[in-house]
C-alpha cells in the first residue's frame, strides 16, 4: 500500500525501541499487586460513562484501579458525580482551575472528557506531571491550539507515558484486525477512501435565562458553539475520519471543502456550527478520501467508512473481492471498556514491550478535522502547511466573567 510516515509512525517507532527512554523504564507491576488511582476531568455523560469503563476494565484485568477524585467546572456535576463514585469530599474539585487540584492530588492516571476546547490545556497539564491519560477526542478546537496539544503529545512519549484516546475504533477487533489485513496488502494499492457521520442533531440550543452570563450560556449548550465543540467535523465525525489517516498510515496534506446551514435557524441558541459539511482531502501521494457529515432531522442516516483497493474493497470490519467477501473482522467486546482494558495492560507491561501511546494520533486526526471546518468555512483550499503555522485560536479566558462574542455563522468567501 502506498503511504506516507507520520510522525505517529515514528513516535511509535521509537517507542518501542526505546529510543531516548533509557531513564524511563516501564513500571512492572502484576496484576492485583497495586491499586492505580483514577482521576476524572469532565463530569458529564461521556465523562462519567469513561469512569465507569475504566473500573469495569480493572474488573476484567484485575489490575485494582480506584477513582480517588473528580472534577467539573459545575460544583453540582462535581458533587454527583463524587456520589456517584463514592469519592470522598477531599477529592471533588470544582470551578475553572480545579483541574491542578486533581491532577495534584495523587492520582497515576487521568482521564480528560470535557468539552474538547478545553484539551490542550488540560492534556499539557497532565503529561507535565507525568500522568498516564485516557483523553477523549477531539482534542483541540482550533489549529493553533491543536498544535498545543501535538507538542505536549510528543513530550508525553518522551516521557514513557502510557495515553489512549477515545477513537475506540482502533481498540475494536474487527477493525483492528481488518485494518491489519489492508496494510498488508490484502485489497493491493488504496485508491479512494470516502467517510460518512450522517445522523441527527446531537444537542438543541438552549434560550438564555435571564442575567445568564456568555460563559455559562455558551457552556450549557457547548456542541452550538465553534470554540468549544469545533463543529461537527470535528467533534463528531473524526472517528471516520481517523478511521481513514489510519488505513493510510498518513495524514491529508490538503482539503477542498463546501458546507453551511440548511435548517438551522440564526437564533442564539442555535450558536455559529453548520448542519452539514462535505470534503474532498487529498494524500501524500494522491489518494483521495472523500467526507461527508451533516445533522438533519429526518433523513437517511450513514455513519460508516469505505475503502476501495485495487484488489478489492473494505468497509473497515470486512473484505470483499469481486463482489464476495473474503474476510470479516471478529466483534463481540465492548470498545468503550476495551481501550481501557488496553490501557491499563499497557501501564503494567513488561520491559521490552511497546509503548501505547495514541496522543500523536489523534492530535494528527483532530487537525485533519480542523482543516476541513476552515476549508468550508472560507472555500478556500487548505493545506497541512497551513494548519501547521497559522494562529488562529478564539479560545476565551477561563472565567465565568468572560465576554465571549458570537461570531456569526461563516459565509464562504465573505
């Protein structure tokens, strides 16, 4: 298969030779011999279902894992789920820096799942304490800030620390196994990728309450809002999109994309997303992969990837050859608790045993995501040189007193 090398591919590389952690040695440790704390950053539903994961994967491994400490920046998400968890008082942090609490507080392992505007910051925190990390996806909501992240994703490999992301497609048997076959080789050269997140809206705006101020407005309704959700492509449909650089061992080098608003009203509440986006992304050597999301009520629904070989074809999961399929992937496990089951095996691993470390990957998916959002946005071609240089963050100060502006839906070429 035709490809380029990522800087995922040479991060992993040399992550499993060992290449510059000689002072770092994997932490050795048999099952049931140690219990891990677990911190948990973002105390929403996607949030507290990762928390549940993890202790439903320490049952599976028996590698003992406790969550010691929870933080929102709501006091009562907090509080719940605190409750819910039974975290004791000591360990419920709230409000917009009450992440160094947690983070401080002793745990070995933190999972970030607020809104992905929050990310970077949060991810640079952690791997500078030295903290291994579940991290949601996306994990930026703008290039200059993804670029953040990347840069803290290649210190946490430095570092010897174990990071998985929530593309739980990757820890999927059927997928892994697939994709395994493709790379080698098993429908010939890649020809074409297409990648489809087409379903419904996913949160209905909210009316400001009275004296409501922008942060709290803005964060109740946080998937309406650019600066916290990154739109659609970004927040949603990266899992097909990472599902495609991941077949292709590379990134897009550019985009050419077209989207914009078909019902959703200019109230508001409704924010400054689109309800539909489609992209043409170009490969390194010529591949194309072509992308379409959009959240209508209503309509046919396709949340799906498809390959096409000069050999054959894949879904992700099967294999066809001349209209027969000739391999379909296992199944069966649950993902969500499976990456952490992953790891949690990986923390523990013997010396000599690679590095799991998906930080760079997923940071390289979210920009991909990214520069297809600018790309509708403006209707200009963007490229990977691009996002790589320009500085283009709106992020707002951390404060519920912040004034955030709402910028108006894009208008391509206005």
């Amino acid at each position: 298969m035709r490809t380029q090398i990522s800087r995922r591919h040479l991060l992993k590389s040399a992550a499993a030779a060992g290449v510059g952690l000689a002072a770092m040695k994997s932490r050795t440790i048999a099952a049931g011999d140690v219990a891990f704390k677990a911190g948990l950053i973002g105390c929403g539903g996607r949030g507290n279902g990762a928390a549940g994961d993890i202790l439903k994967a320490a049952q599976k491994t028996g590698i003992k894992v406790e969550l010691t400490a929870v933080h929102d920046v709501y006091e009562g998400q907090a509080k719940n789920s605190a409750r819910h968890f039974n975290v004791g008082a000591a360990g419920t942090f709230w409000d917009f820096d009450g992440y160094k609490k947690l983070i401080d507080s002793g745990v070995d392992i933190v999972i970030l799942a607020t809104p992905p505007g929050f990310r970077p910051e949060h991810f640079e925190a952690v791997v500078a304490a030295g903290k291994h990390c579940f991290c949601e996806k996306p994990v930026a909501t703008y290039a200059q800030d993804c670029r953040r992240f990347l840069k803290a994703a290649e210190e946490s490999v430095r570092k010897n620390l174990t990071v998985v992301a929530g593309t739980q497609r990757r820890h999927q048997s059927n997928y892994v196994e697939t994709v395994a076959k493709l790379h080698d080789g098993a429908i010939g050269d890649i020809r074409a990728l297409r990648a489809y997140w087409c379903g419904g809206p996913v949160m209905k705006g909210r009316p400001r309450t009275p004296g409501q101020k922008d942060m709290d407005f803005q964060l109740k309704a946080w998937y309406s809002f650019v600066w916290i959700c990154g739109d659609q492509i970004v927040e949603q449909h990266l899992h097909n999109l990472d599902v495609c650089n991941w077949v292709m061992g590379a990134h897009p080098v550019s985009v050419y994309a077209s989207g914009g608003c078909a019902w959703r009203p200019k109230e508001e509440w409704y924010g400054n997303i689109y309800d539909h986006l489609t992209a043409d992304y170009a490969y390194a050597d010529g591949v194309h992969m072509m992308s379409m999301c959009r959240q209508y009520k209503g309509c046919d629904d396709n949340v799906s990837e498809f390959i096409v070989g000069a050999n054959g074809e894949s879904n992700g999961t099967s294999i066809w050859q001349k209209g027969r399929r000739v391999f379909e992937g296992p199944g069966g496990e649950n993902p969500y608790v499976q990456e952490h089951i992953d790891m949690l095996k990986n923390i523990v691993r013997g010396d000599g045993e690679p590095l799991l470390n998906e930080a760079v990957g997923v940071g390289e998916s979210t920009m991909t995501a990214i520069m297809g959002r600018m790309s509708a946005y403006t209707g200009k071609v963007v490229t990977w040189d691009h996002v790589m240089k320009v500085n283009d963050s709106e992020m707002p100060a951390s404060s519920w007193d912040a004034t955030i502006p709402i910028p108006p839906v894009a208008v391509p070429g206005a």
